[in-house]
C-alpha cells in the first residue's frame, strides 16, 4: 500500500519567517495530495490539496508544490503567525479510492 | 447538521470490555471512514463505507473489531475483548464520493472518540 512519510518532524521558526514541509510518497499512482492541520486536542481539518494534473497551488501565506517524478510534495507556510503552530499531516490517495494513507505528522512551533 | 459527529468523546474501560462508538456524518456524505491515532502518529486508515457497503477493511483491523452502517447514515465501531493495545482516538470522517479521479475526496473529521483501556 501507500506509504507516506514526511520530514522533519518538528520544525520551529520564528513568527514572519515562512515554514516548509516536505512529505514524500511511495504509489506513483498516488493522485491526490492534502494536507490537513491538526491542533492540540481537536480535529484533523483540511489546510489545502493538491491534484496531480498540478504543479503547484496557493490559498493566501499557504501552498503546496508537488514533484511527480521525484514522488514529494511540500506545505509552504509564510509570514508565520502563532496560530499556525500545530502538528500537519500530509496524505495520499489514488483517485476513485478515497482511502486516505497518512503521515506520521509534522509539529510546527512558531516562536513569537 | 454542523459536521461530523462522535459519541462518546471519551470512553474509559477494564480490559476485556466490550466497546461501541457512534459516528454520524454529514447527511449528504455517502463515504464513511473510520481511523484510529495514537499520540504522536498520524491517522491510521481502518475501514470505509460507501452509503452501507463496508469496501474495505485495513489488515489493521482485527477480528474483535467490527464496523457497520447498517442504513448508509450512521456508523458503529464495536471493539471486542479490549486490549492495552488499543487505546487510542478513534477517529470518523465523511466525505462526497463520486469515484473518478477528479472526484472531491475531502474528508471531513470529527473530534474523535479517545478510549483508554485499564
């Protein structure tokens, strides 16, 4: 099955620098990319995703670049802000399957 | 309908207990998954549902685990004989399926059912 693994695993920055993430995968036929953040003591919730007919996608200080040949797709977070400091998962999905294979998670600490 | 609900939020058990938890998704949602998070891990996929056919099973899942959506709305997740082992969030998603590649397939989760077992 899918394997997804991201890197590092914690990643501190201070507030107004930019964060980036990188997530990896390992189904080249793997087609859809999101990322969900998840902060201490609630739920998963989708940042943004990507599709694989993409290169690249931005919603306002977030985006997400994916590299099919090199099976990696990164979360681009700038201006930091405190309220960006949670733990993000990336994920994996092949298209008309939704099962979602999952990383282990990256925390993010924005230092004020 | 706000979201994806969960019932109980918190379950505390003996080992050896049997456990239910109840999941009810978006009304319009046809899939219906259910993963499980311990702490410092992502979510680990169980079993999905589409409307109330269970279409996949994780080799995760063992047999004192059992999912069902008997009428394509709400879920239960019955675990059996309970172990240390499984302690965790459970958590439930919902989301549109529509099948092909361009499909939205964005889960939508709930706030999780957290068992801890003594």
């Amino acid at each position: 099955g899918e394997n997804v693994e991201q890197h590092p695993s914690t990643l501190s920055v201070q507030e107004g620098d930019s964060a980036v993430i990188k997530c990896t995968y390992s189904d080249s036929a793997s087609n859809y990319f999101p990322w969900y953040k998840q902060e201490l003591g609630k739920r998963p919730q989708l940042i943004i995703d990507i599709r694989s007919n993409v290169g690249e996608k931005k919603d306002q200080r977030i985006a997400v670049t994916l590299n099919k040949t090199a099976k990696h797709f990164s979360l681009h977070i700038t201006e930091t802000q405190p309220e960006d400091s949670a733990v993000y998962f990336c994920a994996a999905s092949k298209g008309g399957n939704n099962r979602l294979a999952f990383g282990k998670g990256n925390q993010v600490v924005v230092i004020p | 309908d706000t979201g994806v609900s969960q019932d109980p939020r918190h379950k505390i058990t003996k080992r050896g207990q049997n456990v239910t938890f109840r999941c009810d998704p978006i009304s319009e949602h046809n899939r219906l998954y259910w993963y499980r998070q311990t702490l410092g891990q992502g979510p680990e996929f169980l079993t999905y549902f589409q409307n109330e056919a269970q279409l996949e099973k994780s080799r995760l899942l063992s047999d004192r685990f059992s999912a069902e959506r008997p009428k394509g709305s709400f879920s239960t997740l019955e675990i059996q004989r309970t172990e240390q082992g499984d302690s965790a969030m459970y958590l439930c998603a919902s989301s549109l399926g529509t099948g092909d590649w361009s499909g939205a397939n964005v889960l939508t989760f709930g706030a999780g059912s957290r068992l801890t077992v003594l």
